[in-house]
C-alpha cells in the first residue's frame, strides 16, 4: 500500500514540477518512474562498490593458460581527432543525418557521422576516393590535439596481450614504419609483415551530451573511416596462416573481414573464398576466435555467417553487429531497424541461441567449430557458450567488464568514483515464452541461465562517467575475455 501511495506522489510532484515551469525531471524522478528498483544515490554507489570488489574476489585465471597466441590480419596507424571539430575545420556546414554504406565524397563523410552521432553509435566505413581521403587525413593529423595510436583490431587485441609477460604473440598485418615503431616490444612481427608506409585511419571522437547544431550525441562514441587498401584485401592473411608452422600458437585470433566490405562486391566476392580456404589451412587443434567488426552488406554478412562462422570457435561482436547478423540471416528480432537504447537481454539471448543453434555446434553430429560467442555492449557482457567446450567463462565475461570499465577511462584499475551502473537488475531469459525471469546480485555479479545446451554468462559493466578514449574498447574485452578463457582438452575441435 505504502509503494502505490509513495509513486503517486512521486507522480504527483512529477507533473507539478513539469507543469511549475522546468521541462526536466530531477534524475531521482526519473529513476524511480522508469525503473521498478528504487535506488537511492547512496544505494547505487555501494552498487558500483559492491560489484568493483566482486570483480576482484572472483576473476581468476584459468588452471591452463595460453603462452602462444597468434594475432592477424588488419593493423594501421590510428590518428584520432574531434569529430566535430574536425568537419567544422573542413570547411563543412552541419545538416540532416544519412547513412552512405561507401563515402565518396565530404558531404558523404559529414552526413554519415551525423547519423550515427545522434544514435551515439559506433561505425566504420570506406573512403573511395583516395586523393580526397589523404588531404582529410593531413588535416587531422595537424588538428590540434589530434593523436596518433596503434589501430586495427589484430595489432590492438596483440597490444592487450603483450600485457601478459608470459604470452608470446605474433602479430601479423601490414605494419609500416609508425606502426612497428608504437608496437609492444613482445610482439613478433614476420618480415614478411612489414611494409614502407603506414595505413592510417581516421577516428572522429565525439563526447557524451555534445552538439553540432541541432545533432546531440546520446553517449560518448565514434566514427571509423579510411581508404585502407592493404587491410580491405586481408593481403597479410596468407601470409598469417604461412607463419603458424613455425610459431605453433595455442590459439590463433582472426579480425579484418569487415575492411573487405568496402572493395566492391566482385572483389570480396572472389577474395573472400581465397580467404576462407586459408583459414580451413589452420590445424583443426587450434582453436580460432573471430573479432567482428562494423559492416553494412547483407550479402556480405550471409557470406560470412555461411561460411566463415562454422569454420572458428569463438566469435566476439557487439549490438550492432549482432542485430545486423540476425537481420542477413533472417534470425530473431530481424525486424528491429536498430536497438533503442540498451538492447534487451532477451532479445540479445535470443539472437545468440540462435546464431549457435543455425551456425554452431550445438548438435554433436555438426561439422562446425563454433562453440563460443562474446557479445558485449555499453551496460553488460554476455558469453554464450555450448555446454562441455569451454572453462572458466564466469571469470573471463567478469575481465572483459573490469577492462572495460577501467580502459575507457584511461586507468589502469576501476575507481568506483568515475563509473556508474546502467545495466538492468532484473530481465528475462529470452523476449519469447517460456521465459526465466533474473536479476544481478552486485555481490556475485555474474547471472547464469541455459538454453538446450547453451549456458549464457552476464555481467554488468561499471560504464566510464567521462570515456577519455572509446577506440578499441571492444578489442580489448574480446582479448581479456579470451586470456581468462579455458579451452577443455577432451573436446577437439
């Protein structure tokens, strides 16, 4: 009795203080009207607290680790800059949001990054005209405040590992001059790697609440674009698979498809199938994790989830990536135009199952090797697994979140102070029924569910208040993720 009379004055202060002539609600409004748990400002910090300390009670490696781990194929310089900045210093006036699959022109570049800066998501796109790209590329090289960073997903993910001492990586990629001179000195590069210029890409940064005109970004993000050609053709990728004899990895990690989207269909068309027969090259006893990356071509995709998929065993993506397979594929939820705000565990559960039962070895008698797929997104991480493949997932899903929460605000630890918890406390197992309904436990925050032979991890991430850099976050987690990982011996693959 006492709940329905407190929200009705909550309610009731609410609409007067609407109506009294500020248009805002106060947060603790808000929260209480939009969320069924109540939790007071004290309350939430000791969430945050409670959960930072779980983190560090229960992460713990795997009995048997990995000593060699081998990285390719995508590499490049990074120059990351302000995205508003940057096409005010182009010259380029702010207009309407839309979406070009390829960028052609300066005007395709600006409407691009509105469209995904009022949705305040990630993208990644191919600049066509090279001319144009490179006098882009030296305006934010020389913009003030402009950065240089290693970039690619494989170089960033054999950064994350070379943090490890005892982990050799080999790193595979077209890697000039900038690039192997910013490397981490434990990396392995083949010589026949290197090549006498960089491939830089384009980072265009915007904060969290920032406006350009009548665009407002919803949370902090960015927009990827480059003409990359190297990277686009995967042209390191036999070369990769070449150096696996002698180095003999434990786990080999596989990234760079998406940069092929953007060379036209008739050459990833043909290059993909070349592609595919050198990956089927890799000894069936290593295991293969493949990192996903932003892509637009539905056909492009269905490729992918037809004949890339089965043949790895493990597969890291995020939001977007994960409801653009479904939507190719034809899956759960394909007619969702995109999430609306954090996407909802069920229908995220429900894509996953899904992915594994169409594309993975959830029947014995299958063929493919996919067994494993991270998905993380801004709130929370979910691994997905098929049942006796996989060790140690509650601790590498938690790892993946801790570095999260502490890399996107530059820190080397999570301070309690600088994050905040946007994950839901309760959600159901999937969006159809039957379904479970859950909740997080901050004290062990790692809530676990099955689906047939499907066991799903999900833990929530203390989200960075002021994100000093949101590039290569994922990469990260997927790596984290992956050291803490136990492959089980008695399951070939």
């Amino acid at each position: 009795m006492w709940r329905k009379a407190s929200a009705a004055l909550l309610l009731a202060l609410a609409v007067g203080y609407f109506y009294g002539g500020s248009p805002e609600l106060p947060e603790q409004l808000l929260q209480y009207i939009g969320l069924p748990n109540v939790q007071t400002a004290s309350q939430s910090d000791s969430l945050e607290q409670a959960i930072s300390a779980a983190w560090e009670a229960l992460i713990t490696l795997p009995s048997r680790q990995w000593s060699k781990v081998a990285v390719g194929v995508n590499a490049c310089v990074d120059v990351v800059v302000s995205g508003v900045g940057l096409l005010q210093a182009l010259a380029l006036d702010p207009g309407t949001g839309r979406d070009h699959e390829v960028l052609h022109s300066k005007e395709d570049l600006k409407e691009t990054f509105i469209h995904f800066m009022e949705r305040g998501a990630a993208a990644e796109r191919f600049f066509s005209d090279e001319e144009v790209f490179q006098r882009i590329a030296r305006a934010a090289a020389e913009y003030p405040g402009a950065k240089l960073y290693v970039g690619g997903n494989a170089a960033l993910i054999g950064q994350k590992f070379a943090t490890y001492p005892d982990l050799m990586v080999l790193l595979c990629g077209p890697v000039g001059p900038k690039l192997h001179e910013m490397l981490d000195e434990q990396i392995v590069v083949p010589p026949e790697s290197l090549q006498e210029t960089d491939e830089f890409h384009l980072i265009l940064e915007y904060k969290a609440g920032e406006q350009w005109a009548s665009t407002q970004a919803p949370q902090a993000n960015r927009f990827i674009f480059s003409h990359d050609v190297s990277n686009g053709e995967m042209s390191s990728l036999e070369t990769f698979v070449a150096s696996l004899d002698e180095f003999q990895p434990e786990l080999v990690v596989l990234s760079g498809f998406h940069m092929m989207e953007g060379q036209g269909r008739e050459l990833w068309g043909e290059r993909l199938k070349e592609a595919v027969a050198a990956v089927a090259d890799i000894p069936k006893d290593i295991p293969i994790h493949l990192e996903l990356a932003s892509m637009t071509d539905k056909d492009f995709m269905t490729r992918l989830m037809q004949e890339v998929l089965p043949i790895v065993s493990s597969v890291g993506l995020n939001e977007q990536e994960l409801l653009f397979l479904s939507q190719a594929g034809d899956g759960p939820h394909a007619a969702l135009a995109a999430w609306k705000g954090s996407p909802d565990v069920g229908r995220v559960s429900d894509i996953l199952s899904w992915t594994l039962e169409r594309h993975g070895r959830t029947d014995p008698s299958s063929e493919s090797e996919l067994t494993r797929i991270h998905f993380h997104t801004l709130a929370y991480h979910i691994l997905a697994t098929v049942d006796g493949y996989w060790g140690n997932q509650a601790a590498a899903v938690m790892a993946g979140a801790r570095v999260a929460s502490s890399q996107a605000c530059g820190l080397r630890a999570v301070d309690v102070s600088k994050v905040e918890l946007k994950a839901p406390l309760e959600f159901h197992s999937s969006h159809f029924e039957p379904r479970e309904q859950l909740s997080v436990n901050p004290e062990e925050p790692v809530t676990v569910w099955h689906r047939g032979n499907v066991t799903f991890h999900l833990t929530p991430v203390l989200v960075c208040k002021r994100p000093l850099r949101t590039v290569g976050l994922g990469d990260a987690i997927s790596a984290e993720g992956l050291v803490y990982s136990e492959l089980k011996s008695q399951q070939p693959f």
